[in-house]
C-alpha cells in the first residue's frame, strides 16, 4: 500500500474516532461520581432532553435542576420542570411543579396573547430558573414570544404549589434572581437588572438600569447571570454570534467592583456553555451547566468542571475541559468586537446568521 494511501487511512480513522468521541453518552452512577469528585472533565449529569439547564444548591443539601423541557423546540414546553440530586448524578424527577394549562390557566402567563412573533405555541413556557429566598422557593419563568415573570411557591416548599406574583412584563426573556447583602435584584434579557422590594412583592425603582460595558459590542443577547466572588461582581450573558469564527453558543463575562456600574473588558468565559449558569458545590468545586454543542446528539445537561481565581482585583474563570476552554483566538475575536463592533453585514439580522450560509 502506498504511503499516501496509509496517510488517508489514518486520517479517516482518527476523524471518525473523533466524531464517534464528540457524541458523548451519558455515563453509569460510578462513573458520574468519579467524575465530580476529579473535576477535571465535562460530563452529562442528567441525560433527558432539556434546554437552559439551572442548578441550585438548596438549604436543605440537595440540587435542584430545571430548564427548558421541550420535546422538539421551546415552543411546546407547558410547564416547569423539577429535577432533585444529592451528588449531582443521579437525579430524582418531582415533575411539573407548575403547570401553565392548569396552575396558569387564569393567570398572566396564560392569557397574554403572544405579540409581534410567529411561535409554534404562544401558551408556552421556557428557560425557568429555580430559587430560595425569604424562606420559600421562587421560579423565574419566560413566555413564548415574550414576556417574563416572577412565580413563589405558598407552602415554602420546592413541589409548590405555585402562584403567579405582581411582578412580569411583556417585554424581554429570561429572568433571573440575584441576592447580595439581604437584596433581591430581579433581572432579564443580557443586561437589565432591578432591585426588589423587601417582601419581593414588586420592585423598588420604576424602570430597570442597564448594565453597560467598555467597548463597542454586548455582552450577549440573553441569559444574564449575575454572582458574586471574593467581593467582586461577576456579570455574565450568553449569545451565538455568526461572525465569529466557531459559531458556537458560549457563555461571556465581565468584572466590577461595583453592581451597577464599572465592569471591565468582555471576555469569553465557557465555550460551548451557552444558557447555563456557575455555581459552587458541597466540596466548594465549582461547574457551570452546558447543554448546547457538538459533543451529544441532543440537549441535556452537562456539568463543566471551572475554577475561579480572584487574581489583581480581577476574577479569572479556568475551565478544566479542553473542549470548552476558549482558546486565545476565541479571546482576541472578543477584544476586536470591542474594538470595532458587528460587522456592517449583520446589521439589522439576528446575530446568529451566518453569511456564508445565506449567499
């Protein structure tokens, strides 16, 4: 056989060894277990189908996990969805803790027609997160084709029931709940964020604040995410932008010492992360959630093992997985953006278009 010949071999052979690696299936118990405990390697912690995963370690030692649970796309999600761990493995179903056809059926949620948008089904339901505050449990919940909203559990336990708040808006996606120093802040979108009133019955101011950057493109599109570590806040958001080069689903970051104002560069915290959220678990590792990538045949939620180090008054994110570690390149596509903005090609497209795609 000719050298050349033995060459393509081997090249088909790794590519299809890679492919076959990148469609990762979900592990055995012992398996996950080892995997937490080395936090050194991605994983997918709950294998079902779902989208915009949302892990919270609750006051009682157990994580709690929901998300988007559609079975095809978002637009047929009815409901919220409650997943229960104690190790981040194996994971109890509770169900549809609240369900938009019965628990909604008079509310807001429900009756709020769909505006200026074609969805599949504008009486659905998508990308909740789960929360505990004021001794109860509280769900962030985004309707379909817009609109957002506020829902507290009335028995102070994670199974509800559910009722719907004072506190949505027609306007925007994906709300979240951040707590600093006994404040609520109600967020949405990429950058709005507002502080709550004590009972969490409304917000203080009349308008929420937008959270700006140096720098002359977003932070993202959707998904805000707000912490907070060793003193320093931490404003994340998710996007997929079609003129960077990967065109990948990946999680941003940016730096302050302050909540509403200051922050630093933009930078690229987790490829491949998109809609998922950091949080630190009982042995203080820290992982951030991932569901949409090249690396499995459907959603489902991955953990992705990171770490944080407060370095020079900045925090830097290191993440422990090649396939979602940016690279230097990812980096500098980010620091041009700052430096020159969106190309003038996708101006007025959604910022997932790609032009090679549309010639």
């Amino acid at each position: 056989m000719k050298i050349g010949n033995i060459l393509i071999l081997a090249l088909l052979s790794f590519f299809c060894t890679d492919v076959f690696a990148r469609k990762e299936k979900e592990y055995d118990l012992d398996t996950k277990r080892k995997y937490v405990k080395a936090h050194d390697r991605a994983f997918i912690s709950m294998g079902e189908k779902i989208r915009d995963p949302f892990i919270l370690l609750g006051p009682d030692g157990n994580y709690y996990l929901t998300g988007t649970t559609a079975g095809t796309h978002w637009g047929d999600t009815i409901g919220v969805k409650v997943w229960k761990s104690a190790d981040l493995c194996e994971w109890k179903s509770l169900g549809f803790v609240w369900n938009l056809n019965t628990d909604g059926k008079t509310g807001w949620y429900f009756n709020r027609p769909a505006k200026d948008i074609q969805v599949k089904n504008p009486y659905a339901v998508w990308a909740p997160e789960i929360h505990y505050f004021n001794d109860t449990w509280w769900l962030t919940v985004s309707r379909n084709g817009g609109g957002h909203g506020l829902l507290k559990s009335i028995s102070g336990k994670v199974e509800g029931p559910y009722e719907e708040t004072a506190t949505h808006y027609d306007k925007g996606i994906d709300s979240h709940l951040f707590g600093d120093n006994g404040k609520v802040y109600y967020c949405y979108g990429a950058n709005r964020i507002a502080l709550m009133e004590t009972g969490m019955e409304g917000l203080q101011e009349h308008d929420f604040a937008a959270l700006e950057l140096p720098g002359k493109h977003p932070m993202g599109y959707e998904g805000i995410l707000m912490m907070k570590y060793a003193d320093k806040y931490l404003w994340m958001a998710s996007g997929r932008y079609g003129y960077e080069p990967t065109n990948t689903y990946d999680l941003y970051y940016a730096v302050s010492e302050r909540l509403d104002r200051g922050y630093g560069a933009r930078r690229m915290a987790i490829k491949n992360a998109g809609h998922g959220n950091l949080f630190c678990d009982k042995d203080g590792q820290w992982w951030c959630t991932a569901f949409d990538h090249e690396f499995t045949p459907q959603w489902c939620c991955w953990l992705v093992p990171v770490e944080l180090c407060d370095e020079d008054g900045d925090v830097l994110i290191e993440v422990l997985d090649d396939r979602f570690r940016p690279t230097p390149e990812d980096q500098e596509v980010v620091r041009r953006l700052a430096r020159e903005g969106m190309p003038d090609a996708w101006k007025g497209k959604s910022p997932w278009w790609r032009e090679s795609r549309n010639k």
